[in-house]
C-alpha cells in the first residue's frame, strides 16, 4: 500500500511538471552582431511579434562588434538546438563560415541588414544601403547647392552596410563640385566617431558637412567638432532615424541633426518570416525594406507618428505582460485543481484500502474463531472417546481385584493390579478435568 501510495506521488509531480513547463514549438536564435538602439528597437519587436504566436521561444545573442565572439555565439546557438538562425553579420566575410555550418547542418538562416558572402542563406531581408547612401549624397547636393567639402565618417571595416552606403554616397556626388575631404574609419559607435574627427589632422573649420553612416557616429562628430571650438558647425547627416528620446528624429527635430534617414528595423516582419519559413508556407528570399528622410520639414510630423507607436507598442506590451500574468495564473489554478483532484483519488484510495484491510482482517479473525471452535470440538470429542474406554477398563479392573483369585493372588500380581488400577485412575481423573475446563 505504501509503495502504492509513492508511485502515485511520484505520478503527481510529473503530472503538475508537464502541466507548467510546456515544450516551445518553435526555438529561433538571434544573432546581433552588435548591442545599440537600433538593435534594441528590433529585438523589442521580434519579441512584442512572438507573444502573438504560440510556443515561440527566442534567443539572443550580442556580438558587440567581435567577428570571432559572433561566430561562436553562432556555434553555441546551432548547438543549443534551434530550429531557425536569423543573424547580422558583423563583416562580409569573416563570419560565414559559421552560417555555413549552421545552413549545411539543415538550419534555415534569415540574414537581415548586412550581407555574407557566401550563398548559403534561406532568406535575405535589409534596406538598399547603397541607395541609402545615393539618397542622403543628393540631399547634401541640395543643402550645398552643389558645391562644398564634407567629411564622411564610415560604418565598420568590412562591413556590407558601410561599403554600399559609402559608395551610393560617392556616386551621388560624382557630378557635383562637392569635394569629398575626409573619409574617416568608426565603427558605428558615438566614441569612434568622436575619435576619428579628433585624430583628424586637417582644418575642421573648412568642412560644411559631415556625413556619418548612422546617428550616434553623427552626434560623436558633432561632440568632437565642438570639443574644437568650432566657430561655426557644420551640417549633421546620419542614418537610422529612430524614434523614441535620444533617437535621430529628435535629434534631426531639436537641430542637433540637419538630417538623417530612418533605416528600418521591421523585427516583427522579420520574424513572421521567419515563421512562414518554418510552417512551410511561401516566403520571399530576398526582402528590401523602404523607408525616408528625415528632416526638419518632416521631422515632427514622423515624430508624433513615432510617439503614438511606441504608445502603441507600451500599451500592448502592458497587455502582453497583463495576459502572461492572467496566463500564469490559469496554469497554477489548473495545477492546483489537477493535484486536488489526485490527493482526492490518493483519499479514496486510502479509504478503500483501510475498508478492504478491516475486511481482510474481520475474515481471518472469523476463520481464527472458527478453527478454535473446531480444535475445541475436537478436543472434547477425543477426550470422551478416551474417558468411556477408561471407564470400561476401571470397572472390570476393581471387580477383578474384589473376586477371591484377586485376593488370594501373589504380592507380584497385586502389586500390578494396583499399578493398573491407579493409573487408570490418574488418567480418568485427568480426563475429567479437561472436560471441566472446556
């Protein structure tokens, strides 16, 4: 019964594990090559996008601009058993080998923003970087009306984004008298910018603008330009554009930016392709996203556009995290009412096993009683089948001692007639008592 009682605790808790820890359907690695705000913004909406499809479990994995970090990273998650890799890589070349492996080992790869150099990818999904680049060359043609000196600030080395923006820019400018002065190497952060426009040995009062491959290497520039004491700054162009505090459209509609272009991130159709891919469905490989300028024209416009999403998006987080909650709670409400229903089953269990036990033992009490009864019986049955041939043997023995051949007899037969006559006697007299115990 106890060994009972253990299997169907042990049933229990198995039973309550399965019901709170559900297998995700789907496992998709992120890789970022690096950790901004833009990627921020993207992963924030690769995850707002899973909460609308069941069993999708995301993870992610930040490079921070280390091609040898990212590869592993990438090793790690192929190991880790994901069922779809979407990754960034950090430069054009030095990270294939990895998606390689992980294509070659039957894992579809969604590349998105930068390119590799290798065939092998499911699906390609990223803004044209060299339009891009062309676009912002005409509009800073237009702000110098075609004549002027710009500085321009680079993305990462070896990096697809870099090389197409820089040479959309160049070719924009190619009929212009707009004289390309300083081509400058970041690495897409604010303090790389502001390093390289420091370490710059020209004349910085002669550039009328600097161009930067994205808002933050821009912002570095412009902190370095008035590090120099600059008398008259000239214009700030980036490229990202994003929304929220600190974001280029802010910073394009305060004046810290003349201009900059809203790269789009678009995690949620990122990742709802990479769920088509997975379920089968049609996909397109190749994806080019479109997006705008930004600015002062337009900027507050895209602003409160901006604000109202990311409303939006808080609004629906809050209800995301407000559901998970109400979900959380189902599931302890359906474990505790599974386990009560067990410990109830355990309760009859052990009421019909203590029932059957008292049964057990009230039968084998009666069949105790009964076999005393009949070892009773037949013990005073025995015993009167001895008394009655005693009694037979008694009576003739004291009649044949009285007869004159008895008295008249040797000591030797007397003495065996008074043996007889007195164990008989003790055996009758033995018998009796029994009898009177019973």
């Amino acid at each position: 019964m106890k060994r009972s009682l253990l299997y169907l605790t042990i049933i229990t808790a198995i039973i309550c594990c399965a019901c709170t820890n559900r297998k995700p359907k789907y496992v998709i690695g992120v890789s970022q090559c690096s950790e901004d705000i833009w990627r921020d913004w993207q992963n924030s909406e690769m995850m707002l996008e899973s909460t609308l499809h069941d069993g999708v479990e995301l993870r992610f994995t930040t490079a921070r601009d280390n091609s040898k970090r990212q590869i592993q990273q990438i090793d790690s998650l192929v190991e880790s058993g994901i069922q779809l890799l979407i990754v960034a890589p950090n430069q054009l070349a030095s990270v294939t080998p990895a998606i390689n492996r992980a294509y070659d080992k039957g894992i579809p790869v969604i590349v998105f923003e930068r390119k590799t150099d290798s065939p092998k990818y499911t699906a390609f999904v990223s803004a044209d970087n060299y339009e891009i680049g062309h676009i912002m060359g005409n509009y800073v043609a237009m702000r110098l009306q075609g004549k002027g000196r710009v500085m321009e600030i680079l993305g990462l080395k070896g990096s697809s984004p870099s090389e197409e923006r820089h040479k959309g820019f160049t070719d924009a400018l190619k009929d212009t008298d707009i004289e390309i002065v300083a081509t400058l190497q970041s690495d897409w952060t604010e303090e790389k910018g502001y390093e390289a426009v420091r370490n710059y040995t020209g004349n910085l009062e002669d550039i009328d603008v600097v161009f930067a491959h994205n808002d933050r290497s821009a912002l570095g520039a412009r902190r370095a330009f008035i590090t120099a004491h600059i008398d008259k700054l000239p214009l700030f162009c980036g490229i990202d554009g994003l929304p929220g505090k600190d974001g280029g459209i802010q910073m394009v509609r305060n004046g810290v930016l003349d201009a900059s272009y809203i790269y789009p991130t678009r995690g949620d159709q990122l990742l709802q392709l990479a769920l088509d891919i997975l379920d089968g469905k049609p996909f397109q490989k190749e994806t080019m996203l479109t997006s705008a300028i930004v600015t002062s024209e337009n900027a507050n416009v895209l602003m409160l556009e901006s604000d109202e999403v990311m409303r939006q998006s808080q609004r629906m987080t809050r209800l995301k995290n407000k559901a998970d909650e109400y979900i959380q709670q189902l599931g302890t409400q359906k474990s505790i009412s599974i386990l009560a229903v067990i410990l109830i089953f355990l309760l009859l269990i052990m009421i019909v096993g203590i029932y059957y036990y008292f049964l057990q033992h009230a039968r084998i009490s009666d069949e105790r009683n009964k076999m005393e009864r009949e070892k009773l019986d037949f013990y005073t049955q025995v015993s009167h089948e001895l008394r009655t041939p005693l009694t037979l043997i008694q009576a003739p023995l004291e009649e044949l001692t009285e007869t004159e051949e008895g008295k008249n007899a040797s000591p030797e037969t007397k003495d065996l007639y008074n043996i007889l006559r007195r164990n008989t006697n003790q055996l009758i007299e033995l018998i009796n008592k029994m009898l009177d115990v019973q």
